[in-house]
C-alpha cells in the first residue's frame, strides 16, 4: 500500500481527498489539530469507505510533534498538504496570524519531507494568487500580481517555498491551484463544516435558508460584472478531490517535465454571487434572504479557470454541475438540522 499523510485531513477538502484517495487504492493518514474542524468527519469517511482513519492530532506550527509523525511512519511516499487558515476576510483583520500559521506548518512539513526522503509532494494552493488578473479567465501562465489579501499572500509564498525547496530536495511537486470548492460528498455523509459565521459563500447561503442564519450578505453589486456582484468559479468538492489523487498518480508514474508543476483546479465557468443564489433557490425550492452590503476587503472582481492543462496532462474532467453543487450542498445542510 502506498500510505499519503493528508495534513487538515479532518478539513473540507481533506476529507473529500481521504475517501477519493482510500477508493484509488492508497493507504491514508491525517494530521490535524482540529482547531478549525471536527474529528467527527472521519466517521463520515469511515461510513463511506469502509476504513477508519488514523488522525494525528498535531499542530504542525511545532515541528518536534510534526516530525514524531515520520518517525512513526518512516513509509509515507507522499503528502498533500491542505492545513491552513483560508478565511480572505479573517486575513485582512489578523495578518500575522497567518503569515504564523499557513506558513510555518508548511515549513516544518517540508523539512520532515526532505529528511525522511518523501518523494511526493501536492501543496493546496489558490486561485488568490493570481491577485487582481486583468482577464477574469485565467491560465496556469497567466502573471502573478499583488496577493488582495494576507490568505492570498501566504498562497503566493507557499508556492514559492515549495518551487525553491524541491529545487535542492529530491522531491516531485504539484501546486494545485482551487477555484471556489462547494457541495457535498454525493453520499452526504460528509460535507462542508464552518467553525462559527461561515466565511464562504455556499455555507452562507445553506444556513440562511435553513434558518441558522437570520440573513446574509451579498458583497458589493456593483463590480463591473453582469449583475454587479463578483464572478466566481465554483467547482464540486468531489471533482477538486479527485484531482489530488490524480496528481499523485501523475507525479508517480513520473509523467511530470519538472520536478514542481502548476494546475488550475475550476470548472472553467464563471458565475456571479447573485446568479449562485438563484440556482440555489431553484435547486432547494427556497427563497433566500438576502442583502447587499458594501464589497469586502480583499474581494477581487471576478475569476474563473482555464483548465486545459489539467484536462490534458492529468486526465481531469470535473463531473459536477453548479445544479449538483447545490443540491448536495443543501442536502448536507438539512442532514446537519437532523
């Protein structure tokens, strides 16, 4: 069995790539200090796999507990390494907090990796390090602006870590850059779980019309998009899972040119905030209550994926349709009501 550490394994995404990476034939472990999610999704991914999941809950800001993890599997081959604060918003208020955070536990992951030989290396990266783009379509070429905010920074220098570390390490890398990940696993055993107020846009909108929250917020209607709000492109968090089994596949059948390779993980279709609210009240038969409010901090207008070199080199196709996105999305939320 080939065994891949998944730091934040207990986190949205992480969660997702355990149960894609167990049903692709991989042996998984987690390391996740659970400050910013629950132990209790890994019942869920027990529940659809069939194997319980070992979490070590470590902060990985402290390298001696980080590196106890490889002296306990000196077996790892590979890492995909999610763990790290991403709220834009909560980054513009506390800065520091996550230059601390998204950096360090890259850091001490990355010397563990070189000195326990880990061949493999996927860092969860951003479309926010393509700052403001002046096209909304972006390519893996498109230039690298100014971060919007600190999140996005830390994005920016991860990348730059990993390219310059494997440079001088016998290690193979992939950065995958997500667009905006929503819904729910189609099993609906496990799904999105926000610590307090959510941040993201589908969290908002599943709890407002489930009642947790009494309203929400659309930022800004008047960008220069089709309806004022911001364009994203939402993607299926299944769809961003699987490709991170891919790219180990990729990095492992030695089909990568160079030892760190960028990909776009989107759809390639952008929406708008308020064209993403209509599908969901299409979708779920609910009319949500909303609200504009002034844009926020660190928003950009509006972006969205080329993802032709993910097609092509990793054989990526995303399945799900913005439809499916929020049908599973709502069906998670009403699950968690129960």
């Amino acid at each position: 069995m080939k065994k891949i550490l998944v730091t934040g394994g207990c986190g949205y995404i992480g969660s997702h790539t355990i149960v894609d990476l167990i049903q692709h034939g991989y042996d998984v472990i987690s390391a996740d200090n659970n400050s910013r999610s629950s132990i209790d999704i890994l019942d869920g991914v027990e529940k659809i796999t069939g194997q319980k999941i070992k979490n070590y809950q470590v902060d990985l800001c402290v390298f001696d507990d980080t590196h106890a993890i490889f002296q306990e599997n000196p077996d790892i081959i590979g890492i995909i390494h999610f763990a790290a604060y991403k709220a834009v918003g909560e980054s513009v208020e506390n800065p520091l907090l996550y230059f601390d955070n998204n950096i360090n536990s890259l850091l001490n992951i990355l010397k563990c990796c070189a000195e326990f030989a880990v061949p493999y290396f996927v860092f969860s990266s951003s479309c926010t390090v393509y700052g403001n783009p002046d096209e909304s379509q972006v390519t893996e070429e498109t230039p690298i602006k100014q971060a919007e905010s600190p999140y996005g920074y830390t994005k920016q220098m991860g990348e730059q870590i990993v390219q310059q570390t494997v440079n001088s390490n016998h290690i193979q890398s992939i950065l995958l850059r997500y667009f905006n990940p929503v819904g729910a696993h189609p099993s609906i055993e496990i799904g999105e779980l926000p610590i307090g107020r959510p941040a993201n846009l589908v969290p908002a909108i599943t709890q407002t019309a489930i009642g947790k929250l009494p309203q929400m917020q659309v930022f800004g209607n008047d960008y220069p998009t089709r309806d004022g709000s911001c364009v994203r492109d939402y993607i299926h968090v299944t769809d961003i899972a699987h490709a991170h089994t891919l790219a180990l596949d990729y990095l492992i059948a030695e089909k990568n040119s160079e030892n760190c390779e960028v990909f776009n993980l989107g759809t390639g279709n952008g929406y708008t905030v308020l064209e993403a609210i209509h599908t969901f009240e299409k979708v779920s038969h609910q009319k949500l209550n909303y609200v504009i409010s002034a844009r926020r901090s660190g928003d950009i207008t509006g972006i969205f994926a080329n993802n032709t070199k993910a097609k092509d080199q990793l054989g990526w196709i995303p399945k799900f349709s913005l439809e499916d996105m929020m049908h599973t999305a709502w069906e998670w939320e009403k699950k968690l009501a129960k």
